[in-house]
C-alpha cells in the first residue's frame, strides 16, 4: 500500500507541473544509452542516485517496475528505495519514461530504513540478464515486477511457472518455499495485455476485458516467476523440475 501511494503522489505531483524538490518532485532531463540486448538499468539507476543524492552504499530497494514494448524498447523504469541524504534517510520513488527524456524523483523523509535487503542494482543487474531472445513478448511487450518478500511463503508450479535465473539462463522449478525474516526478492515477467475496452451505447457503458480467458499449460505460461540464486540460498525448500 505504502509503494501504491507514492507512485500516486508522484503521478499527481508530475500532472500538476511540479519539479522543484522543496515541494517533493525533482524533474531532471536524462536520456538513457539505447538497449541492444538487455535494458540499460543499470544507467537509469546510475542517474537516478545521482539526480536522488542518496549515498549509494546505504541504499536497500523496496520493488522496482520495468515495461518493455513489443520491441523489447525501454519504455518506462519505477523504482522505490531507502538510503540515506545527508545523514538522514529517506525512501524514494523514481520514475524514468525515455520518450519523455526525463528523470523525476520524489523523496519521503519521514520513512524507515529497513535493518536489511539487497542493493538496487543486484535486481536490475538480474532484469538485464534474462534471456530476453528467448522470452515471447506477445502484442503489447513485457512487465517486469521485483519487490522484497519475508515471512513464509510457498512457491508451486502448479499455479506459476517458476525459474532459477542463473549465467543468462532459466532452470525450470517445480517449489520454492521461504521461512524468514530476511528479505528475498521475486522477480515476475508477464506479457501485458492491452487496455480494456470500454464501449457506450446510449446511456448504458461497458468495459470489455482484451485478456485472453484461455488456461495456459505449464512451462508455456504468460507470465512468470524468476529467482536468483542469492535468494534461493535463502529458501527452506528448493525443488527442481523432474528431468532437469
């Protein structure tokens, strides 16, 4: 809820023009080098410590959002997290549009740090290693979903296609299960659908939903779950699939 708001907060403070940092959005012009085989995260990131003031070695990430066209063409970057300006800290929400060719921050004060987590670029570094030659973007490109997870947690591939990332490649899963405090960090890939229709005919206005109503069979789903094998140290429960 907490991520949900800021990126709420951030999209009012952008619509209303704001760009100064004494009222809570910095706007800065960036333009990221062009991804040949990978999105260029890690330059985005680069810029956006920079432009945040954060010092680089305090910061932890709460959850990042990468979207992708059908290209594979950058086309939006949010990222959320905690470091520390100046001696106090802060918890940051950035958000990066290429086509737009701008960079706009927008910074809390108030939060708490978290006592653990992983560095920004370890999950962006991890996004940038997917084989993306081998993933089908479908019509509408790719979403990118990582965030911190803890408590217990069951993993099956019953109901999501799981995958250990390692070296470029996907080592299918069939469980992962997590008993911990510590935080672990998911990373999901999912072919985005597009918008609903929404239709009007007299008085009367319908929504028409565009995704596909179609079971998907295992190992061929639009969407996914990937892990790192940092994260799967941290995992009670590792199961590879039968035959791998």
């Amino acid at each position: 809820m907490r991520g949900f708001m800021c990126i709420l907060l951030l999209a009012s403070a952008l619509a209303a023009g704001c760009s100064v940092p004494g009222e809570g959005v910095q706007t800065v012009a960036f333009a990221a080098p062009q991804n040949t085989c990978a999105p260029p995260l890690a330059a985005v990131w680069n810029a956006t410590v920079a432009a945040s003031g954060v010092d680089n070695r305090t910061v932890v990430l709460d959850q990042c959002r990468v979207n992708l066209d059908a290209e594979g063409s950058l086309e939006s970057v949010f990222l959320e997290y905690f470091g520390v300006a100046e001696g106090a800290e802060q918890f940051c929400s950035a958000r990066y549009v290429p086509e737009q060719a701008e960079l706009s921050i927008w910074q809390d004060g108030t939060a708490i740090h978290p006592a653990s987590g992983v560095h920004p670029i370890a999950v962006l570094a991890a996004i940038e290693d997917l084989p993306f030659r081998e993933i089908a973007f479908g019509e509408e490109g790719l979403a990118i979903f990582a965030e911190s997870q803890s408590g217990s947690l069951r993993y099956t591939a019953e109901y999501s296609d799981l995958f250990l990332l390692e070296n470029g490649t996907l080592e299918p899963l069939s469980e992962v299960a997590f008993s911990t405090d510590r935080p672990w960090y998911t990373i999901i890939v999912a072919r985005r659908t597009a918008p609903d229709l929404v239709t009007t005919e007299g008085d009367t206005t319908g929504v028409v939903s565009r995704a596909s109503t179609v079971p998907e069979p295992p190992g061929r789903r639009s969407s996914f779950t990937v892990f790192t094998p940092g994260e799967l140290a941290q995992a009670e429960t590792v199961v590879r699939m039968e035959g791998r």
